[in-house]
C-alpha cells in the first residue's frame, strides 16, 4: 500500500557509527526486533522528542541521560513502547541500558533507550539483556538497512536515505533511517529516526539545527492527528572528518550543512507519510500568505487532518467545498474569504470566496489521478508559509486500527 | 444504522406557530425539499449560527434580517446548501425571500432563509418561488413531523422532541426538530434545528437562554469536527400562553424554562449524533476537575476527536492507551499524568499514569458491548466540568465520504 518506497537507497557509511541489529524475541520470536547504534569516543548526538505529556518510560531515560553526559549507545526495541505502565516501566528502560552497559564497560546513563510498538504492555527486558552481547557482536557501519528493519512495526517498508555533498572540499555525508505509519496496532508509539553524520559540529549548533530541519519535516506531518507517547528523531555528529569544526551557524560551511540535513529529515518524514496506514495518497498542503506560523500552522493542520478532506482524496474526488469549509473553521481571525485562492497542484479551485470561475469538474478529476497531490491554500493576509504533508483516509485505515485484535 | 431513534415522539402543537411543507424539486423530485415556518405577529425569533468564516449565502441574509425586524417566516430548503457562491448566492437567498414576502403580504426581511445540501451548486430560486403559495396553504400547527422529514439530508431519520411542563400551573411546551449526519455528499453542509415554545420571554433573555443551552449541545457534538457553512440553530417564543412574560433570567420560572431547553436541545443534538454518518456507537465524552472551560474542551475534542479512539469504540475494543495518549497531545500546559483518572462508564481503566491495576481486558470489553458508552476523564486540576457527544469512525463513514459519486 506504500506510495513509492519500492527501492531502499545505498547508504553510505558514517565514520565513527555502527549499528547492530538482533531478534530479542520481544513480540515475535526470529524476528530482528533490537538495534543497538554506536557512537565512537568523540562523537555528539542531540535530539527532539514527543511532546506528549504521558511520554514513555523510555523518552524519560533517554532526555535525562542525554542531559547528563555525552552518549555512546543507542538502544531501540520494536514490539513493546513501554510506555503507560509507570515506575515499572522505568525500571525496565533503566534494566535496558545497565545491560548494554556492562557489556560494553561504559556507564549506565551513556545508554538512551527507545521502544516502540504496543503501549501498556511490560517490556521484557530480561530478553533484551539476554540479546545484548549478540547486538554488540554485529555492530558494523554498514548496519543501516538491517536497523531501519528492526526498528520497523506495522511499516510495511524500511525508511532509508543518505546523501553526500562537498563543503570547502571535503566530503560530508548525512544518512539516516525512520520509522512510522500511524500510532498503532494496538498503540504502535510511533515515530522514530536515527540520523548521523561524520562533520564535526559544535553540540549546541547541531540541536538547533536539527530543531529547523524537524520543524520543516517530522512536525510536520500528520497521518490521524495522534501524537504518538514515544517519538523521538536523534542526531548524532561523528566528528570523524577533516572538515574543521562547524561552530558558526551563519557560515556557508552551516548553511550547506543545514540545507543538507533539511533534505535528509524532508525525505525520511515524507517516507513515514508514504507507508502511512492504509495511505493511497500523499498530499502535500502549502498555505502561503498567512500572518505568522501559527495561523499558517492552523489552516494546514486544518485542512490535513479534515477526515472530510481525507475522505474526498481517497475517492480522488477534487472537493474543493470540502476544503473552503476546512479554512473557513480554522479559526483564523477577520479572515477575509474573498482574498482566499485554492489550487490543486497548479488548477485553481477557488477564489473570490466562491469556486473559480475558469474551474470545471474533469479537470479537477485530471490532477487528483495522481498518487501525490499538493493542495495550495493562498490567504493573501501576510507573508508566511508552510509546508506539511498527509494521508487520505481510506477503508484500510479504519481496518488495520479496528480490527488488529483478528 | 442510526442509534436509537426509531419512533418519532408526538409533538404538541405551539399556538402562535404553523409549519408547511412541499416538494420544489431542488434536487430530486417529489421530494419534501422545502419547509416554512410561520410565526405569528408578537411572537419573537433568536439563532446561534455557524462561525465558519466561509459560510453561506442564507446564513449572512438571516443575520441581516433577524437584527433589522422580528422575523415572520423561516424558509428552509434542503438539497441545496447555496454556499460558496459569492454574489449569486446571496441573490438567490434574497429571491427566496422575496417570493415569501410578496405572497404573504410582508417585507422581504421578515422572512429568514435557511438552506442545506450540496456546496457549490447554484440554487434554483426560481423553483423554490414556483412552490411557495403551496408552501403557505400547507401551514398548519400540527406540521412538525413533515417538517423535521423536508430538512433531512443524508439523515436516515426525522428528529423531533417535545416537552411540557408546569410553570406557576401554566402549561408551557418546547417543541423542535434538527437535521445533521455528518458533513456530507459531496458537502451536506449540515445542522439545522429550529424550536418553538408558546412562552413569553423578554427577546434579550431568550437569546441568551438560547446561547447557554446550545453551549450544552449543539456546541458540544462532533462528528468529524468539520464545521459546517449553513449550521444554525432557532428558537422562536410565541408568546400564546397566559403565563406572563419572563424577563428575568433568576427568576424560577427563568430557571425551569432553561432547563427544559436544555433537555430540549440535548434530546435534538444528540440525536443528530445517534444518526451520524456510518455510526455504530454513541458515545459521551465527559471531562472533569479542569481548570478552565478552554481546557476541558480541549481535552474532550482531542478524545472526541482522535480517529484512533473513534476506530477503537468501533472494534468495541476498550483502548486504553490510545485514550491516554489523546489527553497526552491535548495540549494542556503542565499536565501531571500522576492525577488524571480515566473510566470507561464506570470501570477505571488509567489511573496514576498508567493502565489502573485493578483493570482487566475482559471488563473493558464488557463494557464496550454497549451502543452507548461514556468516556471519563479526571484531570484532577480543578472544578471545570464539560461534556461532549461524537461517533465511532467505521467502514460506513468512510464510503460515505468517500463513494458519494456512486
């Protein structure tokens, strides 16, 4: 049911970062379910998280360790989020990461757990520790598309990319892994990436920077709406490269880098889009002209996640009332309809308050034949734009989240 | 697959309000498509309409005409919701009033167009003139049951309720009907609910009683959470009835008439969710111990709302996590998972920030057997209580959204 994703890219190696995957026998016995990355002494790894208020055990962990001192392991479970069950389920995160860290003589709190799978089931993590020395064993920098395996639940593809680009002629690559495709089976918590580069970042610069490229991609999707308790998108820098240190961020040098990293987080967020559960269509909502991001953010997250709307693409029905209705209940203040045009890729649907003139119905039909659609929202109020992206809503979603007990 | 409503209740006839229906052949023939209701002189009208900024033609003429004079007519049409139109819209809604006006001997802005159905098709005034002498020869008091049928959309049942009680030992009645399923084919745009009383009350006290109860009901229904462009509700005081005028709003029979609206209108839009579009569930979301209105709205429609928790209640499945999880992105500041409490009727599923230890699958799923279930959600914060109705999200609603072409 993916939309594309048929072909997994190369990816390139990162210097400095390996990752072994193993079957803990965690939901389903041989079935690669434990992924273990490894940050060579030196390197840095900062990261955004779910901002649910009932966050897992292991977002917990993993936010007050990342505090605490500098990580050398990641350790991620599919089958299991361990998230709703309280302190036993801290317990079980920290039991995790004591493993990972007697086999590998480092501390406790250099290890960040993720889980992801069902909620408020008790994570076994004795069948981790059981797995960790086997993990240890397969740690290898071409580990990538047997992680971006592991870390799988109801995705029906893996989710890679990896890219490389020159700056001041040395080569800096980004690669990087998700996983995703809706908050399920029976509460799948969700959303994860790992991405990593060998430049050599200042900390402080490489969270911010992966603040701008997660505000541009991972925040802005939406497949139902439901924030997951377990999402998390990771970076790690190397350092392993002659580049010098990047500690500016107005320098080309940050610039390049930036844009790359938007790039890498833009494809593996949109991935997440195109296996979403029962996913037919991706759509791409742009609202351009709004005041500020908030009001842009409003009319978007609006019209994306309109079941109506969603319903409409499923039936590649190009119901341009359904979404005029969207952006008249946003909430928008003193929204002037008559300044409002809406295109379905280039085809104007509506303006002037009212469907466009030159519109007719087959033409409509034209452009919604396509697999991926952008709906254009022009508020000619200001000067702000977004960009985020959705499924529709079809049969298959409401089977894989109401029947996943058959 | 409507939910309950299977007999129309017998509704008591208001002196002072006639209701006629006919067929004009909006959009199929031989079809009641086209209601008037008759107010005679002294008796006062109140609305609350839809805030959708793109809403349509017939709403802006009715607000316009309900603040110039005391409405005598309201015109309703189904089939056809004359939105998202511009200019010709709003003629052909002041045409409409016209014809009412020029055959009944009043002024055009004394009569009050509604309409409902499809976006975006011109409306024929030209056929609903063509119907209106039938339309006033129809007026009769007894007219509810027909009435309540000709403003039906994509509904599969009439709703009407009718109550009298005691005031000072003077028999006062509220009787009304609504329409709403959904938001639907291609865009029914939507609520309607027009109620009557013979009682006397002081205009400015009647709108204001009318704001509280629909703040209590029809402000408090989601099937999808699209806000419809025509939604509007109506309340029109005869007057014919030897109680004196009510003008003060603590008074007791103030009291008593409010609280009989309020039935009045919770019977009304609750029963537009029981017929929602592909429901199998009713279910009451109900949130307690918040600390402000805008907080416990926020918590209920995130629940509400969440097509995780709606394909949930359709599984009759009792997920939990997917519950937590909702109140978790609601978006309260601050929010201390330790105390909220989560019940299903009257089974504790979450309590302390994890599933409640006394919870046991086969006991949710007991409950969840039922055609109704209450969702309850503690916050544990404050005194703010608020309460909400919505659907299941099912198959059904999906082909309805999605194959209305067929």
């Amino acid at each position: 049911m993916a939309i594309g994703l048929e072909v997994f890219p190369e990816m390139v190696p990162i210097a400095g970062v390996r990752l072994g995957s193993a079957c803990a026998g965690i939901k389903y016995k041989n079935h690669p379910d434990l992924t273990l990355i490894e940050i060579a002494p030196g390197g840095s790894c900062t990261g955004v998280f779910t901002r649910n208020a009932f966050c897992a055990a292991p977002v917990t962990i993993a936010k007050k360790h990342l505090k605490e001192t500098e990580p050398r392991y990641l350790l991620i479970n599919s089958g299991n989020a361990n998230a709703g069950l309280g302190q036993p389920g801290i317990d079980a995160a920290i039991q995790c990461c004591d493993s990972v860290a007697k086999n590998s003589n480092t501390a406790s709190n250099q290890v960040l757990p993720f889980s992801t799978g069902v909620i408020g089931e008790h994570l076994p993590a004795e069948k981790i520790a059981a797995a960790v020395p086997e993990l240890l064993n397969q740690l290898s920098d071409t580990g990538w598309q047997q992680a971006a395996q592991a870390i799988m639940t109801t995705d029906t593809r893996p989710k890679g990319y990896s890219e490389t680009i020159q700056i001041d002629g040395c080569p800096i690559t980004i690669t990087g892994i998700s996983k995703g495709a809706g908050m399920i089976k029976p509460d799948m918590a969700t959303m994860l990436a790992f991405i990593a580069t060998d430049a050599n970042i200042e900390p402080s610069l490489l969270n911010s920077m992966l603040l701008i490229a997660a505000n541009k991609s991972f925040n802005r999707i939406t497949i139902d709406g439901d924030t997951s308790t377990n999402d998390a998108c990771m970076l790690i820098a190397s350092g392993q490269t002659e580049l010098p240190e990047i500690s500016d961020p107005s320098c080309p040098a940050a610039e390049k880098f930036q844009a790359l990293l938007d790039r890498v987080c833009e494809y593996l967020a949109v991935a997440i889009i195109r296996d979403g559960e029962g996913a037919t269509k991706l759509i791409e909502v742009v609202v351009e002209g709004a005041i500020d991001q908030s009001e842009a953010l409003s009319v978007g997250y609006t019209v994306a996640e309109s079941p109506l709307v969603k319903t409409a693409m499923f039936a590649s029905d190009p119901n341009w009332g359904r979404i005029l209705a969207a952006v008249g209940r946003a909430g928008v203040s003193d929204l002037d309809i008559e300044h409002i045009s809406i295109y379905l890729d280039d085809l104007c649907i509506v303006e002037n308050g009212g469907r466009a003139e030159s519109y007719r119905e087959e033409l409509g039909a034209a452009v919604m034949q396509a697999e991926a659609v952008k709906i254009l929202i022009q508020l000619g109020r200001g000067q702000h734009t977004e960009k985020l992206w959705t499924t529709d809503l079809s049969y298959d979603y409401v089977r894989i989240n109401a029947e996943y007990r058959t």
